[in-house]
C-alpha cells in the first residue's frame, strides 16, 4: 500500500472511532446500559451499578474456552467484591435449566445473567465468545482482548492497586 491510502486509512479508522478511543470491537465511550434477568430469579440493570467496576464476560457453557475461563471469573469474584468490582458472566441465547445445572454443578457464585435474545450481546458488538468487557466506575467500556490475566491486569488498575 501507498503512503496516501494508509493515510487515508487511518482517518478513516479515527473518524468511525471518533479519534478518542483505541480500536477495539466494542463501542468505545459510555457502556450500553441493559436489563436483564438473573440465574436467581431478579433483575440486574447495569446504570443501577454505577460507582462499582463491572466485568462483562459473554459466554455459554457449550464453548469450551468460555467453560476454561469461569474458575478464574469465580476467583475474581471472590478476590476483588469488598473493592466494589461486580463479576457478571452474561449467558448468550442458552437454555435456563442447562446454565442452571452448569452453575450448581461447578459450585460457581458469581452473578448469571441471561442474555436471551442476544441483544446485549450485539450492543457490546460481541461477536465470538467468551469475550470480556470492564465498564470502569464512571460507566466507560474498556474492552480486554486478550485472557483471564488481561482482565485481572485491567481490573487492577481500575481499582488503583
């Protein structure tokens, strides 16, 4: 590629991102705010959770990296709740009872929510799972790209350790 199409390139990527974000699959700016229901039986909304850190990790219990990736959400569920950090593990489009059994077999506590339509998932431009989000404590969307350590490594800074 020449010079003046990479140039245009990049404007074109500042542009769509509005120059103030990292490329990333995700919106960047102000998480989209949801309602939905939990393995419990209540609601979570997420503008009710402002001031807390929230993890988003979409998954389901048919994809195995998602099911490799739970203990470590359960871990920082345990690890980092008295600093105001809520672990959500977002469901995508499974049947309640599975998730349920999933949930009980494994002795998980964290917060199951269902995302049964998967329009939670598309807001947060979810893709492929498992996929993480951190929503810091004013509501902005940090997306982790990478694994477990990368969201733990995220949620360190944003709790200031």
């Amino acid at each position: 590629m020449t010079k003046r199409v990479l140039s245009l390139v990049l404007i074109l990527l500042v542009a769509i991102t509005g120059g103030g974000c990292r490329l990333q699959p995700v919106t960047c700016g102000q998480a989209p705010d949801f309602t939905l229901h939990s393995l419990d039986g209540g609601t979570i909304t997420l503008d009710d959770l402002e001031g807390q850190v929230v993890v988003l990790d979409f998954w389901a219990v048919w994809c195995r990296p998602c099911v490799e990736a739970m203990p470590h959400l359960q871990r920082l569920h345990e690890r980092y709740a008295d600093q105001g950090v809520m672990v959500l593990a977002i469901n995508v489009e499974e049947d309640r009872d599975d998730v349920a059994e999933f949930i009980a077999d494994h002795g998980y506590a964290l917060t199951v929510l269902f995302d049964s339509n998967g329009r939670v998932a598309d807001a947060y431009g979810v893709v492929g799972i498992p996929h993480t989000v951190v929503v810091d404590r004013e509501g902005e969307v940090h997306y982790v790209p990478g694994g477990p350590d990368d969201v733990e490594d995220t949620l360190r800074q944003l709790v200031g350790e």
